[in-house]
C-alpha cells in the first residue's frame, strides 16, 4: 500500500492557525493570488485547511472553492467562514477533482510536500492542471529544502500556541528519500498529545520536472509573495505554471486532455 501522509486530526485543526501565526505573509498571498483573478474570478485551493487564504479571496468577492481530505480543517474552515462563502469539499486531492475549471489553482503551504510519493506528487500536479482553464496559473508555495536536506541530527524546536499552550517539534531528515518527518507534541495543561507528520521534500528543480510530467510549464518563480527574486538565500519559492501547449495548442495530442487526466473523479461539495 502506498504510503499515507499524517491526517490533520480534530487537535492538530485546532492548533493549525496558532501554529502558522504569519498574517503579513497571508495578506500578501491573498493580494497576489488576487491581482490573478479577473474580477469575480474563480479559484479552486488545493489542501484548503482552515480557509486562511481562501476565506479572505472569498470575502473579496472571488469564487472560492477547497478541496480537504481532513473534516476537522473543513469545520475549523465553517467556523471562520459562517456566511458559507467558500465551497468546500471532503477529498483527497491526488484522487479527486471538482469536475469544473478555474482561473487559478493553488497548492500553498507546503502541501505538496504532504503526498508522500513521487507519484502521488504528479497525480495531484495532474489534477491540478485538469482544473486549470485555459490561460489559467497553477500557483504552488513550498520550502527550499536545501536548509533541511544535509541536517544529519534530529532539530528541536519551539512553538508558541497562545498563552496557554506550546508544542514541541522534533524533525527528522531521511535524505535517502527525501522525506521528513516531524512529530509535534502539544502541551496545554491536558495530557501531553503526540502527532506524527510526514513529508517528502522536493527541490523547486524537481517539482519543475514533475510539473512536466504533468502537462504544466513554469511561467515565474517569485521567493515571496511581495515578488522578491527568488535567490540562494530564500527560504521557499512560489512558483507560477500554466497548462503547457497553451501557447502552441493543438500541435501534441495530450495537450487537449493533459497527461493521466481521466484519473480524476469528481467529489461533490459537502
Ligand atoms: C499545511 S496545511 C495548508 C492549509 C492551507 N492551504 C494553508 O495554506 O493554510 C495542509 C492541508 O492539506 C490537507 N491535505 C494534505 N494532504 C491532502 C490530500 N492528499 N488531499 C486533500 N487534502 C490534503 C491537510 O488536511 C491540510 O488541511
């Protein structure tokens, strides 16, 4: 069976937010993924969790749609979201579609990084181009694995969840096969709660290569969402695709249907 990545469960949705405090990177993100969309545009997210990014894209007036296979994300989602703006649907996104189009497509946050094969990788870069309509942008978010990949000792670290509660993070590498695994440990008053997390890291050159297969092509790759260059120094890269043939369409077969695209089953919205 193929390996699974760590289901974001009841207690980890509802640390998620505090886990990610980062507000002045998601104002960005939703200003850029916006300056995207053509007025009332529509979105599809990819992992759309708690509805950090979507809810706000949402609010502008966008037509938001997420794809989760975790309900307890979907209700912390519910909960920020009461006006229902988001459509939201319980699915696995390497298995899944929506059956519909988008002008953009995002997988933010390093949640590629959550299929935990190569494999399983493309399958959702295919999907995510199946869901593309044409001249729309696949937005992708990750880590530069680079500061990660040569750590030959397991890194602790810190988190602060609120005043309350901490977690405690231990990361591991595999450099053999490029995954990582994390496990978070939340202390807050109650019995100490342990969740294990896994990750198969990917250079930006690689998810390039991947993208490829997948029948997307690189358009720019920024290394924030401000639109810094993407350097040796950054920490993580977005990186903006399209549907490849789109400028030369008709001219290879695959191009009209995408590469693997009949894999995708549609899931209706909850
Ligand atoms: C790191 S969180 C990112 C959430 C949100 N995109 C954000 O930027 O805040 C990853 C999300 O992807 C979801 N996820 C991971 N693998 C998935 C899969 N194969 N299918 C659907 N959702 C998945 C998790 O449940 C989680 O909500």
């Amino acid at each position: 069976m193929a390996p699974a990545h760590a289901h974001y469960d009841q207690k980890l949705a509802s640390v998620y937010d505090q886990m990610y405090p980062i507000q002045a990177d998601t104002d960005q993100a939703v200003a850029y993924l916006a300056g995207l969309l053509p007025p009332t545009g529509r979105l599809l997210e990819l992992g759309v969790g708690t509805g950090r990014v979507a809810v706000p894209l949402a609010e502008h007036g966008f037509h938001v749609h997420g794809i989760d296979d975790s309900e307890a994300m979907l209700a912390k989602l519910r909960e920020r979201d009461p006006k229902g703006l988001v459509t939201s649907r319980l699915g696995d996104f390497t298995a899944t579609g929506t059956g519909e189009r988008f002008d953009v497509v995002t997988l933010l946050m390093n949640t590629l990084f959550a299929a935990v094969t190569k494999e399983q990788q493309i399958t959702c870069l295919r999907n995510a181009r199946k869901q593309l309509a044409p001249g729309g942008r696949f937005v992708l978010q990750a880590f530069d694995p680079a500061l990660y990949h040569t750590m030959s000792r397991p890194d602790l670290s810190v988190r602060y969840l609120g005043e309350t509660a901490i977690m405690l993070d231990t990361l591991v590498i595999d450099r053999s096969q490029q995954i990582m695994v994390g496990v978070h440990t939340i202390l807050d008053g109650g019995p100490p709660q342990t969740r294990r997390h896994m990750l198969r890291y990917a250079f930006p050159f690689e998810i390039d290569l991947l993208a490829e297969l997948a029948g997307l092509r690189l358009v720019s790759r920024m290394g924030d969402w401000a639109g810094g260059a993407y350097t040796s120094a950054s920490t993580g890269h977005i990186s903006v695709y399209e549907r490849a043939g789109e400028r030369d369409a008709g001219t290879r077969p695959e191009d009209a249907a995408g590469p693997g695209e009949a894999d995708c089953t549609a899931v209706r919205p909850l």
